[in-house]
C-alpha cells in the first residue's frame, strides 16, 4: 500500500511541475484523515475553493483515509529518528502505525524532510510513483 501526505495530494489537484504518475492511483492508496484537513485548509487558502471543490472531493474518495486514533497519536508523541515537524510526525506515526499490523507500506512525499525521517525509520520510497 503507498501511504501519501498532502505534497503529492496537492501536487496532484493543484497540476504543479513534479504530480504523481497515473499509475499510482491504480496502487491501493491511503493517508491519515489529517490529509483531509491539510488539502482542504490550503484548498481555501489559495482562493481555489469554487474551481476546486469538485477535484478535491474526487481525489479524497480515492485515498483511504486513517482515523488518527489513540495508538497513531501516542507514537506520534515518541522520539523520531531525527527533527520532524508536527504534521509529518503524524503522518509517519499512521505509516508506523499500518507497518505495526504487518502491512507493507510505502511512503509517496514530497517533502524531503518528511522522506529522510520515513527512510531512517526503514520505510521504502516510491520514487517510481511520484
């Protein structure tokens, strides 16, 4: 399964330069609900509600999205390998979280930050896919 965070979702709705493959939709695609939130406030943010709305509803029925249940938080407040920003703590909390129950999981991103954590921590990339 190939866990995503927003910079691929919004890369994706928002046709930046770098955008995921098509063939990543046709993986089994998953994310925390926090993917949600993030696409939907930066959605807002940028004006792109009336233009978008339609796009992102669309892209959130594709991903299946995680509760951030009690077990996702409590890792979520465990030491990282190294620094990590709130958000990306949660994301990889949830991957950390689907791996514990034996699933393979691989993280999409593109935020560097958030990859070299996922790689300290022995998560495969999906370079091919993004």
């Amino acid at each position: 399964m190939i866990y995503i965070d927003s910079s691929v979702a919004l890369a994706y709705l928002l046709a930046e330069d770098r955008s995921p493959s098509p063939a990543l939709w046709r993986e089994s695609v998953i994310s925390s609900r926090l993917l949600q939130y993030e696409v939907w406030t930066r959605t807002h943010s940028r004006g792109l509600t009336v233009s978008h709305s339609q796009a992102v509803g669309l892209l959130l029925k594709r991903v299946h999205l995680l509760e951030m249940a009690e077990p996702i938080l409590a890792r979520a407040l465990q030491p990282f390998p190294s620094a990590i920003r709130t958000l990306d703590a949660l994301h990889l909390a949830s991957a950390d979280f689907l791996r514990s129950l034996g699933e393979p999981v691989v993280i999409a991103s593109y935020d560097g930050r958030l990859v070299t954590v996922a790689q300290e921590m022995g998560f495969p990339i999906a370079k091919d896919l993004i």
